[in-house]
C-alpha cells in the first residue's frame, strides 16, 4: 500500500547524500563519520537494549555490545585524563540534563553565559536548566564581549554564591578562564561545569585547554562537532565516588532509559581515530580557522575577534549586519551550497534571535575531508563572490567540493595516514 511513499523517502535520502557531497558545509556542529565508522551503524545492535552497564545489564544478550562499550570507557578515560566516564546520554543536551537534575535544585543559583554571549540554549531557562531552577544568571563579558570579565565575574559568585557555574559556548572562539575562575569557586563552594560540545576534539587533540586539570568538577559534551562521532553525549570528571553515583543515576534512569547501541559502537571506532589522528586533527582545524578568518576579513568582511587572533577553535564569527543580515546571507549562501547558520553575536539583543546580525562558520568537517589552507582561501573568495559580488557560484562549488570526497584521519585507507599514530596505540 505504502510501497511508493517508501520509495519517495528512500530517493530523499538519496538527494541528501548527493547534495551534501556537493556542499561546502561550515557547520560548527556537524561533522563526517568515516565509512568504517558509518559502516558499523548499519549492524544488529541498531534493534537491541543494554540498560545498566557492562555486566550488570537489565537485558541478556549483551556480552558484545559489553565489551565495546568498555573498551569506549576505558580509551576515553586515556583520553581525556579522567576517573570517570559515562557514555549512555544520547546528546550533549541529555548529558546536560542528567548533570542538572542531580545537583540543580529550585531557587538554586547558576552562572552561565548569556545567549548573546555564546551560551548554548541547555544553559537557560526555556531549556534543559530551566527545568531545575530560573535563578539563571549571566557572566559579567568584557568590552569586545568574546572573554569573560574575571574581576566582575569573582565578584558576583562571591556575591551570588551560586551553586553552579556552566562554562562553555555555542559560539566558542577563546578557551575559558577555567583556572582564574577555579580559584573563586572554591572559596564560595561553586561547582564548575564544562560544557566542551564544541570542542571536544579539540581538547582531545590537546590544542584547546584541558578542563579537568584546570578546575572544572565535570565536564560534558555531544561526540559530533569537533569530535568525530557519532551523535551521543558523554559526562567526564574526575569527582570522587558519591557525587559521580549521582551522575551516574542522572544518566539512568534519570535522562535516559535505553540508548542507541549502534551508534555506540560507531562512537568507539571514532575514539579508536581520534586516539590515532585527534592531535594532527586539531592543530589542522585550528588553522584552518585562523586561516580563514583572515582571509575573509581581507576581503572586507568584519570578521570578529581580530584582536585576539580571531579564534582558537575550528570557529569563525563574522557580524554581516552590512550584507543584510546572518538570515538573508546564510539562505544566499545556502541556494549557491555553502551551508552555515546565522548566528546571535555578543552585542545583540535577545529579540534579535530570528534575525541576527552574524554568521557562524565552521571548519572541522572541511578539515576532515582534507583541505587545507589553500582551499580556505578558495572557500573565502567562494564567500565574497557569492555575498559582495552577488554573483552565482554554485557551480564552482560544486567543482572545488568534487576533489574532497573521502573522510581522512581515519582507517578507511590504511595506507594513505595523515598521522603518526601515538604510542600509546604503538604499544598495543
């Protein structure tokens, strides 16, 4: 009966894969998942249960997905330096939430970045925090509105005496000052969360900042923006036991009943590749970004953060405020297949939401696809044309994007390494 509007969900599908293949994507928060990885998403573990955890599982049948999801753990404990690790949160989001639900309560004072400011919307009161407590309150930013205010920030937490304080951006271009707030926090009994969605593969790739040993009490994050996949959630702390069993019971059954075994295991062949690949990775990316921030700002646009070397993450921030606007240049750059999102910068106010006056671009996935500095000052004239010379450029996309087809920093072509693996993974 239906037979015909299958095929029409599985052409869409088709259209997707061929289109995206063709686009430029600068999405901050998307990523590729290289064909081993996608590979292991079409297995028998996309219909099963694991609730609890290796071992001590509600379900039987479990002994195989037990034994990735341990070698998961144990790798992204090397990873990141930590004690503890929990893996069932299906997103960044989740992840958030089963930490506020164990140690938000109502009237409960938490710090966070504004909107404006970066803050992601899990931080405020119409999302996941808002569910525990609206005594929400912004950090105090400095005059260019990308850094937090140190001194005016130490005075409000002693001020406000917070329970929590959420570090940690949508729009994230500068690490945070976790050691100079880790000071403040102890003296008022604050805990600090990191939120490293963004930048997850950063720090694994240790080019960013190292949270954990620089004062956060736990850090969380979704697994797909700068970290290779797939879409999950993790928490990370090095905490000691009682409070983590209460993370531990905030992950499940608080937030989350069963959760995706397949793309589990995607996520442990990720880990696997970022183990091998992440610190190459990152230092591209990073570079990248730079390198494309300049250009674009020698072209004319107002690039944001110049200052401060535009960024230090695989984001750029540009204001196109005097190109009509984040929602009229992403939708032209969008119809000639550049795919970014508009974006709220720190000036605006929050009834900009729908129209704001920046961009947000990304290069992470561009980076894993193999391009370089060279193809970021392609991608900047691609921009320009597009956007100040008004001009058609799609078919020249499509052109420059046909050369990058095949995710590297991966296994998928063993030969062809883009890295020297670690010796941690030369031991073993």
């Amino acid at each position: 009966m239906f037979a015909k509007k299958i095929s029409e969900i599985e052409n869409l599908i088709q259209k997707q894969d061929e289109w995206r293949c063709q686009c430029i994507n600068l999405i901050a928060s998307e990523n590729v998942l290289s064909q081993r990885a996608r590979a292991a998403g079409c297995s028998d573990f996309a219909h099963r249960y694991a609730e609890g955890h290796p071992g001590e599982r509600y379900y039987r049948g479990t002994s195989y997905i037990d034994e990735i999801e341990s070698q998961l753990k144990t790798n992204l404990k090397i990873i990141f330096e930590c004690d503890h690790c929990e893996v069932r949160p299906i997103s960044g989001t989740n992840a958030n939430e089963a930490v506020f639900s164990r140690f938000v309560g109502p009237g409960d004072v938490v710090m966070v970045n504004s909107t404006p400011g970066g803050g992601h919307i899990s931080h405020h009161r119409r999302g996941s925090l808002g569910k525990f407590t609206h005594n929400i309150i912004d950090f105090p930013v400095t005059a260019d509105g990308y850094h937090i205010d140190i001194e005016k920030a130490a005075y409000l937490i002693e001020k406000t005496r917070p329970k929590l304080i959420v570090v940690g951006k949508s729009l994230f271009l500068f690490p945070e000052p976790l050691a100079e707030l880790a000071e403040v926090c102890r003296r008022s009994k604050t805990l600090i969360m990191y939120d490293a969605a963004h930048v997850l593969g950063l720090i694994a790739g240790k080019r960013f900042q190292r949270p954990l040993a620089e004062g956060a009490w736990l850090m969380t994050a979704s697994t797909h923006k700068t970290f290779f996949g797939s879409q999950r959630g993790v928490i990370l702390s090095n905490m000691e036991e009682e409070p983590w069993r209460k993370i531990d019971r905030g992950a499940f059954p608080g937030s989350s009943s069963n959760h995706p075994l397949h793309t589990l295991a995607q996520m442990a062949i990720c880990a696997y590749e970022m183990m091998d690949f992440g610190e190459t990775y990152a230092e591209d990316t990073i570079r990248n970004a730079k390198t494309l921030a300049a250009a674009l700002d020698r072209l004319g646009f107002d690039v944001q953060g110049r200052e401060f070397g535009y960024t230090e993450s695989h984001q750029v921030a540009v204001n196109v405020r005097a190109n009509g606007g984040g929602e009229k240049v992403s939708r032209t750059l969008e119809a000639n297949d550049i795919i970014l999102n508009m974006n709220m910068l720190p000036h605006e106010p929050l009834s900009n939401h729908d129209r704001p006056d920046g961009i947000r671009l990304g290069v992470q996935e561009m980076t894993r696809f193999g391009m370089g500095e060279a193809e970021m000052g392609q991608i900047a004239e691609l921009i320009h044309a597009c956007i100040i010379g008004k001009k058609d450029v799609k078919e020249d996309v499509n052109r420059f994007r046909a050369q990058f087809r095949e995710a590297r920093y991966s296994y998928d072509n063993f030969g062809e390494r883009r890295a020297e693996p670690l010796k941690l993974m030369k031991s073993a």
